[in-house]
C-alpha cells in the first residue's frame, strides 16, 4: 500500500492496475468510518490537506521524521512518511520508511 522513498520500480502512480490498489487503499482506510481523525508526519499536508501525493511519489516528500540516522540491525534508516488513523475504538497506522 505504500511506496518505496527513492528506488520504486513500479510506483503507483505508473501502474496500470492504480485504480484496484487506490480502491483496496480506500477499503482499509474506509474500516475506520466518517468520524476517523488522521495524522501524518507529510509537512505538505499541513499546508494542503488535499496534497496528491500520487502525482509526485514520494519523492522531495518531506516529514517530520522519527527516526535517526542510525545503523541498526544491518539497516540504514533514512527517512519516514506516515499516517496514523484514529477511532473511539481503534488506532491505525501505516508506515513506510527508507531502508538500505
């Protein structure tokens, strides 16, 4: 459900079945019904909560990240993008993060 930072080899935005994965996005999202709060580190989306983040991958996305520069456990972390819904009932997060 989500792409890679820098070396996606088929990202979202190109593929030809990006409806059905939008679709299956829209699903999991939907669990959460019309009274869901959502928070994402994406500065973008403070500034426009309507940010196509499709059009542009994640690429120059920027966030406030939470990770450090550490080398942990064989991986180089690097950035991190995020979303975290919320309900009275459940909490929700998606994460994706750089890795080498």
């Amino acid at each position: 459900m989500a792409e890679q930072w820098s070396s996606e080899p088929s990202p979202v935005r190109s593929r030809p079945d990006q409806d059905v994965l939008l679709a299956d996005a829209r699903t999991l999202l939907d669990r959460y019904g019309p009274t869901a709060s959502y928070w994402t580190n994406a500065t973008a989306a403070a500034s426009d909560p309507a940010t196509d983040f499709l059009a542009a991958g994640l690429q120059g996305t920027r966030s406030h990240g939470f990770l450090t520069s550490a080398y942990l456990n064989g991986l180089d972390l690097g950035r991190d993008l995020g979303l975290i819904a919320v309900t009275d009932d459940e909490v929700g997060v998606f994460w994706s993060f750089e890795a080498y």
